[in-house]
C-alpha cells in the first residue's frame, strides 16, 4: 500500500513543521485586524500618555496667597517664586483661615502666607541678613509659611523644594556669593527631564505587556476553539509547537521597539547613545524571555481567561518592581527579591544603560546571561508541560 | 504481521467513578470498514480517542497496526488519520491554507504539499472555494474539508468520529462513496455513527451502551442471530394497543409507523406470531425481515428517538434514523 516517505531527515521535518506553525500563526494574525492595530496603538498611545501628560517635573501648581505685610519685600518674594514655576498664584485670600478652607475646598493646592512682620523677621533671618548674628535655629522664625495639601504627595514634595528659597537677590547681593557646600556634577540627562528615563523603561513595560498577552493565549486559545485535538493527532513535537508559537511574534516585539524608540526620539528627543546593535540584541533578548513566559502561562491556564488574569498578575509587579516606577536601589529587600525574578527588571537596567550611558553588552552580561538562561529554561518547562494527551 | 489492525483487550477507561468505557473487546481486520454505533454518551469517542492514542486506557491493553499504544502513540502518527467529531481545523484559515498547514505538519516538501492539496480539493469537491475561510463552510463542506485533511498523508487507518452528524442524506451518501474508495485502497476504517443507514453499510459493527459493548459483527449476522421476532400489526386505535403490548411480558418492545404498529416479540415466546395475533382484536399481522434497528433496540432495551416517525422495514434507505 501506498505511504508516504517523505521525511528521511528528521531535522528538515522538525524545520517544515516549525515552518508550518509560524506561517499559520501569521496568516492568523494578519486576519486578527483588532490585534493588529494593538500591535501599534499600544505603544503609539502609551508612549504619548507617559511622555505627555504623565509629567513627573511638576510645575504650575495653582497655589493662593496671603500677603498681610503689602511691602515690597512681599512683593518681590512673591515674584521669585513665581519665578521658578513651581507655583502660579491664582487666588489671594485675606486671612490664614480663609486659605485654609480654600485648601479644604480643594480651590488650591498650596497657599504661601507672608506676615504682616514680614521686614522684621527677615532682618534677623541668617539667608537675608548674612550678620544678623542669629545661628539659634530653636528660636528662629521663618520669613513666611507654606500651607499644602499633602494629599498630593508630588505636590507636596514640590513645594517643599522652595522652602530653600535663597533669599541673596532680596537682599541686594549677586548669587555667586552663595557657596554651595556640595557640588553637584550631572552625568546624563543633563536637563533632568524625566521622559528621558520613561522612554527607555517604556520599552521594557510594553513589551512585558503585549508580548506576555500574545503568546499567554496561545496554547489555550488552540484547546478553546478546538484544534487541539487534531494538532496533537499529528507529528508536531511540543518544542516544535513552542517555537512556532514564538517567532512570529519576535517580529511584532521588534516593531514594537521600532515604534517606541523612534517615536521617543522623533517627539521627545530621547537620544539612543549606545550602539543600535547592543540595543538589538537586548531587546530581543527581552522579547524571547517574555514571548516564554507567556507560553508557560499558556500551558498551565485553562482558559484564555485565566490566561488574561495571570498575564495581569506578572504586568503588575513588573510596572511597579521593574524600577519602572521606583529606582530598584530603594525599595525593601523582599521587593528587590520579587524585582530580581522580572525579566523587565533585567531588561529595564539593560536598555537604560544602553540608551542612556552608552553601555555595551559587555557590561550587561550578567542581565543578558540571565534573560538568555530565563528563556531556555521557559522554554524547556513549557515544551515538558505540554502533553499530547487529552487527560 | 497481524491481519488485525485494531486487536483491543478489555479496554476501560474511567472519568472519577464514571465508566466511559467498559471492558471493550475489539479485533478489526485491516481493509474494513468497521463501524460503533451507539446513543450520545455511550463511549464511542472516548474509545476513539484511547485508540488513537489521545486518551490513556485505565486498563486494558491495546494494539493499534501491530504497536503497542500507549507507548508508541507518537510512531503510529504518521500511519493514522484522525477526524475529530467537533471540526478542529482553523476557523480563520481558507481551505487550501488549512491543507497545505496539514500538509507541512506531515513533512510534504513544498511541491509534493501542492500536489497533494490539489488532488485532494478535486477530489472532495472544494476546488472552486479554495480560498473560503473554514469558519465559513457549511456542514457538509467542513465535514469534506476534515475528511481531506485526515487522509492528506495516506494513513494505513482512519478514525471517522461521528463524520456525517451535519451532513444531508445526499451527501452523506456522497461522502460514503469516498469511504469505500478509500477503503478499496487499502485503509482501515473505523466509523462511529448514530444513524442505522451508515450502521448497515459497515463491514462489521459493534453496538454500544453505556460503555458496554453488547453485539457486534456484521449486520447480516446481527439481525440474523436477533433474539426476537419482528412482527407488524396494522390496523385502528394503535397508541391503546402499544400501551397494552408493552405491558406484556414476552414483548421486548414496540414502535408505531405510520398506520403500523412494529412489535418485536422475544425468542423465548412459543407460537410468536398466534400469541400476538390472540392480542390484538382481528388486526391484521405480518412477520417481517429484522432491520439494524431492530438488533439495536433488542441489544440495548432502548427506543430509538425517531422510529416512530421514519421508515419501516430494511427495504429502503432514505430514512434518517437516529438511535
Ligand atoms: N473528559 C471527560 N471527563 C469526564 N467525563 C467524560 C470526559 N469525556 C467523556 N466523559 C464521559 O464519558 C462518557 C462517554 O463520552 P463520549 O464522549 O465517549 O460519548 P460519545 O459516545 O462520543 O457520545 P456522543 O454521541 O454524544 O458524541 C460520557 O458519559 C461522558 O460524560
Ligand atoms: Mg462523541
């Protein structure tokens, strides 16, 4: 009887196998519109979100004012503060109480009250009166007083920068007599715009987000609709079908690098100092890590469902532990614990480095080695993991 | 080399307490078509399923083409096709996709992928839709499209789990032509049905319930060795005489057709035809020739849902009979 002969070598049908399920898994895709245009509008609409509108340089806060002193002292301390932007003063209000309720209201955020014994206090205060012979700061009274709604804890960390106010200008004195005790030298980011560090941990937070969801549904989604069981009746291995699985979406993670990266750079400038190449290689070092980790979520969630939720469950302390969020340097040791285990944690301090310092891979072996380690192991667990059985 | 391609030996498979399959006994020669036929629930899938290596028997042992199953499931795959009862083809994929996806997964280089994927859209009558999405099918095209697929790489034995369930008499008979032609070339086919007409073009069957296997062999053989004689009375007021007759004893059971009433009167009973003929008030009665559905009614004790209402005798076939 006729039968057909056709794979002598196994290695060239492991490659037509693997061949097969990558094209079906375009084919798939390219007919998904929905999932297509997430492709691009996630990182299109979340770059312009954090880069925009999540501004962590706080700056124009409306505050209110209560000027009891009118004097031009007053008048000239409340320019200056103007002056830096941190502020607008939108309302003036008559008396302290009057403030506070406007506080309570939530009419504003902040309100500078300056007393009626405004020359007087600053005469004997050291930062106007340089020899006012004054160093008991027990019993020094400041020159005004900010009221904040702490609430707000940004707001509230803002306003408390101006408590320094140097007060040299309103004493008549140039700047330059102001000796710093520290000195302060900037390495990168030299404006200290905060979308400069967003960008590059956007990457890293994309990424984690679509590629995790993309391949978290795609083991389950074959069992949901049913294809399963013909699948598992044919040859296909369970590594062949991992790997199939994979690939096609490396490239939409590579796109996804494309649109953020050039986008960052085009909209706010942020300079890719290290090598494309580096960059290349981290990222995609990152996507097939990730890409893994959503195929052994695959393998052990019942339906896309569960699958959804445990993509959930991963996204949440990646955002918040990655030091996305929050330099890793800060947080408790048990975080630092949880972070070590994210490959975004691994990825974030790669990218920055590279985007940011001009690192080479050479000095990120160690986050490499580990997200490379992270995605042969995933791997091997999913491809074990799966069974071609039905009980 | 067994002539055997199936030789099962008391295969049970349990879900918890539940027994889907209960000691099942199999031996089917190679180049047959060899059909289950049983209610919803009696375990024909779960049988299927263990014989094809998707499912692990609780016990019992099992030798699939002269292999021993579980153990090498995975060197049978290229020998066995397998038609799942729900079609488990890809939904969003076009017809010649979904076959040349198939083709791959089997090894076919790209030519031979071509060349066999043509064939086979002449073949089953799809060439004109080749580029229809799958989800888009009828029930008879998907079910042509499964059948395709499943025979893409010539497999020695072929699992057919309920294949014709959305399928109109027309093309059920259209589909079973394929079946023979296959057959003719060698293929061993395993068919699970709950339709008499397809029971009876089998080579052999066995008939299940709950599990238990409780008649098989050819359906010349089963209605011949029916424990019971088929008798039909016609006549007025038949719905009183059903009831009166299933009260008795010696009666296995009894289905009204039309303005006949079919009773099938156990072995046991001396003299079947006078003693029915005592029973029913000068109504005329006529021995008639055993169907397939007769045996199924007499293995399994059960009415079939739809034999009051279709065809009478095994004289002609357009019926749809369901079990
Ligand atoms: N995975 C499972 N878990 C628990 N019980 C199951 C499972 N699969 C099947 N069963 C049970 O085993 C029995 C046989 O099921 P099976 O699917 O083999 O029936 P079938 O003969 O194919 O029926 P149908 O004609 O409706 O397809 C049923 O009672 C069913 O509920
Ligand atoms: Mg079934």
């Amino acid at each position: 009887m006729f039968e057909y002969r056709v794979n002598s070598n196994p290695l060239i049908a492991t490659w037509r196998r693997v061949a097969a399920i990558v094209v079906k898994e375009i084919r798939q895709l390219a007919r998904d519109r929905m999932t297509f245009g997430m492709i691009v509008m996630i990182p299109l609409v979340q770059l312009l979100l954090f880069g925009y509108a999540i501004n962590t340089d706080v700056r124009h806060i409306p505050a209110g004012l209560v000027d009891l002193s009118q004097s031009s002292y007053s008048r000239e301390l409340i320019a200056m503060t103007e002056a830096s932007q941190t502020v607008d003063f939108v309302r003036v209000y008559a008396s302290a109480q009057e403030a506070e309720q406007a506080i309570i209201r939530g009419d504003v955020k902040a309100v500078l009250y300056l007393p009626a014994d405004l020359g007087q206090r600053l005469s004997v205060h050291p930062a106007f009166n340089r020899d006012s012979g004054h160093s008991n700061s027990q019993t020094l009274q400041p020159v005004g007083q900010w009221l904040v709604d702490g609430g707000d804890t940004v707001i509230a960390a803002s306003i408390r920068s101006l408590r320094q106010l140097p007060l040299d200008t309103l004493a008549g004195r140039t700047l330059k007599d102001n000796v710093p005790t520290f000195e302060v030298v900037q390495f990168f980011n030299p404006e200290q715009r905060s979308v400069v560090n967003i960008v590059p941990g956007l990457l890293a937070i994309i990424l984690t987000m679509t590629m995790i969801m993309f391949t978290s549904a795609a083991i389950v989604r074959e069992r949901e609709q049913g294809n399963m069981e013909f699948l598992i009746a044919t040859p296909v291995k369970p590594m062949e079908l991992m790997i199939g699985k994979i690939v096609p979406y490396v490239l939409v993670g590579l796109i996804q690098v494309g649109i953020i990266l050039g986008i960052g750079h085009l909209l706010f400038s942020v300079p890719v100092r290290g090598g494309l190449l580096t960059l290349l290689v981290a990222a995609l070092l990152f996507i097939f890590a990730s890409l893994t980790l959503g195929l052994v979520i695959s393998t052990i969630a019942k339906t896309q469902l569960q699958a959804m939720q445990m993509t959930v469950f991963i996204l949440m302390p990646s955002i918040l532990l990655s030091g996305f969020m929050f330099p890793y340097e800060a947080m408790p040791q048990l975080a630092q614990v949880i972070s070590e285990a994210l490959p975004a944690t691994h990825f974030m301090r790669m990218v920055r480095g590279i985007v940011l310092r001009d690192a080479l891979l050479w000095d990120l072996q160690r986050d490499a080695l580990w997200l490379a380690a992270f995605t042969l192991g995933g791997l091997a667990f999913a491809a074990l993991r799966f069974k071609k059985r039905l009980d | 080399m067994s002539d055997l391609a199936i030789n099962v030996r008391q295969m049970t498979r349990c879900f918890g307490k539940n027994i889907a399959v209960d000691h099942l006994d199999l031996q089917i020669p190679r180049g047959t078509i060899y059909g289950f036929l049983g209610p919803n629930g009696c375990g024909k899938s779960t049988s299927i399923r263990m014989l094809t290596g998707l499912l692990t028997p609780t016990s019992g042992e099992v030798e699939v083409l002269g292999q021993r199953l579980p153990q090498y499931a995975e060197a049978l795959r290229l020998r066995i096709g397998y038609m799942t009862q729900k079609f488990s083809l890809y939904d969003n994929l076009s017809i010649r996709e979904n076959l040349s996806f198939v083709a791959q997964i089997y090894g076919l280089n790209s030519r031979q992928s071509r060349e066999r994927v043509n064939e086979l859209l002449a073949l089953y009558a799809l060439d004109k839709r080749q580029t229809q999405l799958a989800g888009s099918l009828s029930g008879g095209q998907k079910q042509r499209l499964a059948l395709a697929a499943a025979t893409l790489h010539h497999p020695n034995l072929l699992f057919l789990d309920e294949p014709t369930s959305a399928v109109d008499p027309e093309n059920r008979r259209e589909f079973w032509e394929r079946l023979f032609d296959l057959c003719n070339a060698g293929t061993t086919i395993l068919v699970s049905t709950h339709y008499m007409d397809e029971a009876e073009r089998c080579h052999a069957l066995a008939i299940l319930e709950n599990g238990i296997k409780r008649a098989d062999g050819s359906p010349a053989e089963l209605m011949a060795t029916l424990g019971a004689h088929v008798l039909e009375v016609e006549g007025d007021d038949l719905r009183t005489l059903k009831s009166q007759l299933t009260q008795c004893p010696q009666v296995l059971s009894t289905a009204q057709l039309g303005t006949r009433l079919r009773v099938l009167v156990r072995d046991q009973t001396e003299q079947p035809q006078q003693w029915l003929q005592a029973q029913v008030n000068g109504r005329r009665i006529e021995a008639v020739r055993p169907s397939l559905e007769d045996v199924f009614v007499a293995c399994t004790g059960q009415h079939s849902v739809s034999s009051a209402t279709a065809r009478a005798g095994s004289d002609s076939e357009q019926g749809e009979r369901h079990v």
